[in-house]
C-alpha cells in the first residue's frame, strides 16, 4: 500500500439516513454525530462514506490541498462492525464512530508510519502509540494519516514523501505546521477531530492558520509514548478540533498515566472527572487575562492580526474579563527560538532510539544514514539534521545545559507576573503574521516557543481573519493562544468556550464545500 488513496475512490456512497434526510458532515461535532447515529437519522458507516467522499473530491482534486498520506482501507469495515453493535447494545462508546485525522507521526500498527519520509513509506511499526491506542479503546476511527513538516521539524508542512499541504483558506499560503495536513484535514471537514504534536508550536500554528482550536496540554498529561520524538524537554502531544467542546471530550480519552512515558507521573491528581464540565459560555466572568504585549506585532506586516487581536481583548471585556497588561520586553519569541530552543541537541539520540524500537522494519538505522541517504526535504531540513547529527555528547554540552538552566528562570518569571498581578490566564496571538505563503520555508513570528519551553498548557482558539482577497475569498484565519498555569486545562477549556461562544469566530473555507449528490 503505497498511500491507499486509490484504494478508496469512494464518492457520497451511503450518504443518506435511515431516516430519509441525510445528516450534514460539514461542521459536525462528536455530540451531533451521536446524536444523529442514536436518533438513526444517519449510520457510522455513512458518516464515514461522506468523509472519505470529502477526501476524494478535495484531496488530490479540486483545491487538491493535499493533506492526506494514507487512508485507512478498513475504515468503513470498522464502521459497519460498530453499526451492527449499536443495533445489538444501543450504547455508544465516548468516541465512536468519530473519524479522526492522525498526524503521520505517531505509530499505528495497521497503518505505515512514515513521519512524512520517503524511506518510511512502507514502514508499519510493531508498537501502536499510546495515544491512538486510546482513542481506538474510546470507539474512534483512525480514517487518515496526515502529512506534516518531515519528521514534524518545521512549520510550513512539507515532506520529502507528501509534498507541499495547502491551506484550504488562501491555497497560496501553507496551512501552519508541522501538524499542518491534520489543520487542513479538519478545517476542510476531512475527519470530525485530529492529532497533531508540539515541539514548538506544531499544534497551535496549524489550528491559527485554518481556524481551529488546538490544545498543547501540560508536559505529562498526555502520554507521548511511540511517537517519533523530536525533544523530550519540549515534545507535547495532543488534539486539534473544530471547537473547544470536541478538544475537551478529545481530552477525557487521551489523558492519563502510562509508564512508556514515566513524565506522565506528573499529572496524578490533577486530572477532573470529565474536562467537559469546565465548559460554560459565561466563564470569563470575574477572570483576570495578562495580554503579554511584547508577543504583540508594531511592524505593518503584524497589522492584520493585531487588529484581530485587539478586537479579541475587546470580546474579553465585554464578557466580563479584567485584562492587564504585561509589559516586560524580556518575553521575546525571536530571542527563545535562538537562545532557548533545545531541539537540536535532543534530537539525534532520541531519533536514533526510535529507529532502535523498529528493529528490523527500520529502513536507516541512524541519523547518519537518514542524511548520507538524501532522502529527506533538504531545503528546509539539511542544516538542523546536520548540525544535530555533528554533536557528539549533547547531554554534556555547556550550551544545551545552559540553556535547561534558562527554562526554570523563564517559568519562574512568567509564574511572578501572574501572580503579582493575580492573573488566571495570559493571552497573545499565535502567529503575529498572517501565515506565510507556499513559496517561503520558514514560518516566521510564531510566539508559541513560550508554552514548548515552559512546558505550561496552550489553547489556540480562531480570533478572525484577515481582510478578503483574491487568494482568500473570507480572509486568512487568525488565532488566538491562551497559556496558563500547569495543569490548568480546565480554566483554560473554561475560558477559551465562554471567547469562543461569545465571538463564533470559526467559519469553514469556501474551497472545499458541502458534495452534491
């Protein structure tokens, strides 16, 4: 199977309900999808026939975004056999029949594992990720493999074996990244909800650039365990769906102990009963909101989303959010990436035991062969696997453990401002550009470093868009992040629903719309 894209050529097969009227797709929630199934207007296997007949139309045809690697062939045998439960128990587990677009970086023992590489292409690795485990226990489907920034290193979503994913807002412009195939997935209505990962931003920018919303939990929440790992100082794994309410039922199945991943010891006894009960549409009342200003655009290439972002402050007043400004110029996004940022020390050692835990199914067998191979994205690639791969002991390097030393100062400095100005949450724009288009390889302004190296939870939510134009007929999507104290997320599910129900700012994009029959 080389990206089972043929095997489905699948076009609105089954796309009525048993009741007559078809259920719409586009836009539906894990709640509506339910409902749909439990009230038998529609089946799971015609839920999942419309989302393969999306892909279909709009994946390699049409705006040919571009956002799928691989189709899971048994998808709709897995949907039927669901059916047939349902008819028997009348139950349905938390998460079934919810089709989800997986980032192709984490491991699937049905599926390769390619992290978007052409010597990967063929790679099915013996041991499922902890976190597709879950969902699979939970009733989900795993419809796709999603392309992403080879071996998830980059922003702008483009592989050596996927190519170039587009955004299905402005089809000039990237989708974010590294997660950006799964953003496009689920902006264009691909699967219900999606995976992404975070070393840096890699789950939020892709959620602000399609307007989405995307939750980088506290380091030890989520299990990351057979994952292909970049940094296991930054590494985050997590949701990116449509609305916060799908991010917090996603959140229920995900979290949890799992001694692959012994940081998730961490998170015993900050886990609630369900993350769902922190949504509530009047929960910025009585809140206090840091907007960090210096993660805040003056140049006119920030001006679009600041608008937008000062737009946002104003929707958080007016639900009722006192907002106090953080003015410390200490926080600069540029000066983190540069001097903070420990991808490329951690990287070669924890890549070269990933192929390790291959075994034999492994197609290199280090980060010596991967580079001496050629085989991979060089332009946006050759100079961080190359500079990684020339550090001989990393863990004993004066600058690597230096700049560990920093992240305590920088957790402890943003925890001082939100106490001395008793704030619940700090606010600031993902992105303080638009996203930047195809024919550029770094996705600059991104502020989201300040959660990847703290190691604090993030919630991305969908702020606005940008002015219409002749690439982006209602604008490029803008997002909002909300960074708060650890194991914080249900403050944060709460605020970022009340933002999201006050502001609607979520609107699908025109290039991929509702299939006619």
């Amino acid at each position: 199977m080389k990206n089972g894209l043929a095997v489905l050529s699948i076009m609105a097969l089954g796309c009525g309900s048993a009741a007559g009227a078809p259920f719409t797709i586009e836009e539906a929630s894990i709640a509506s999808i339910h409902n749909a199934i439990q009230t038998k207007e529609t089946t799971c296997a015609a839920i999942v026939d419309q989302y393969l007949a999306r892909i279909e139309a709009y994946n390699k045809k049409g705006p040919a975004l571009n956002a799928v690697i691989t189709i899971n062939p048994k998808a709709r045998d897995i949907a039927a056999k669901q059916d047939e439960e349902f008819a028997k128990t009348g139950k349905l587990a938390p998460l079934a029949c919810i089709p989800v677009a997986v980032k192709d970086n984490y491991n699937t023992t049905d599926l390769p594992t390619t992290g978007g590489n052409l010597l990967f292409k063929d790679t099915i690795p013996s041991q499922e990720s902890a976190v597709t485990s879950r969902l699979r226990a939970a009733g989900a489907i795993i419809l796709m493999k999603t392309n992403l920034h080879e071996f998830a290193l980059s922003g702008t979503t483009v592989s050596s074996l996927g190519g170039q994913t587009l955004n299905p807002y402005d089809l000039t412009r990237t989708p974010g990244g590294s997660s950006g195939g799964t953003g496009a997935a689920v902006a264009a209505n691909f699967a219900a909800v999606g995976l992404g990962t975070d070393t840096v931003n890699s789950i939020r920018s892709p959620s602000s650039a399609n307007s989405l919303v995307g939750f980088r939990t506290t380091k030890g929440l989520v299990s990351r365990a057979h994952v292909i790992p970049v940094s296991s100082t930054q590494d985050v794994v997590g949701p990116i769906a449509r609305s916060v309410s799908d991010v917090a039922a996603m959140l229920d199945v995900l979290v949890g102990y799992d001694p692959a991943d012994p940081v998730t010891a961490r998170a015993i006894g900050h886990i609630p009963s369900s993350y769902t009960e922190a949504l509530n549409a009047a929960g910025l009342k009585g809140a206090r909101i840091g907007v960090l200003k210096s993660f805040v655009g003056k140049e006119p290439i920030h001006a679009e989303v600041t608008a937008a972002f000062d737009k946002a402050v104003e929707a958080f007043k007016a639900a009722g959010a006192t907002v106090v400004e953080i003015d410390d110029s200490f926080f600069d996004a540029g000066t983190f990436n540069r001097d903070y940022d420990v991808q490329k020390w951690e990287f070669k050692p924890l890549f070269n035991a990933y192929l390790a835990s291959l075994g034999d199914r492994a197609p290199v067998k280090s980060l010596t062969d991967l580079i001496a191979s050629g085989q991979y994205d060089k332009q946006t690639l050759e100079k961080f696997l190359t500079a990684s791969n020339a550090i001989e002991n990393p863990g004993q390097e004066k600058d690597y453990l230096a700049r560990l030393a920093k992240l305590d100062d920088l957790r402890d400095r943003l925890l001082n401002h939100m106490a001395k100005n008793e704030l619940d949450a700090v606010i600031y724009p993902e992105q303080m550009r638009l996203v930047v288009p195809i024919t550029e390889t770094n996705q600059a302004d991104r502020t989201g470093i300040l959660a990847a190296l703290t190691g604090f939870p993030a919630i991305t939510v969908p702020m606005g868009f940008s002015k219409p134009g002749q690439n982006a007929p209602i604008g490029v999507p803008i997002g909002l992040d909300m960074i708060g104290r650890p194991f914080t997320e249900p403050l944060l599910i709460k605020y970022a629903y009340a933002f999201e129900q006050a502001t609607k700012a979520r609107r699908p994009p025109q290039s991929t719309p509702p299939l006619t029959k």
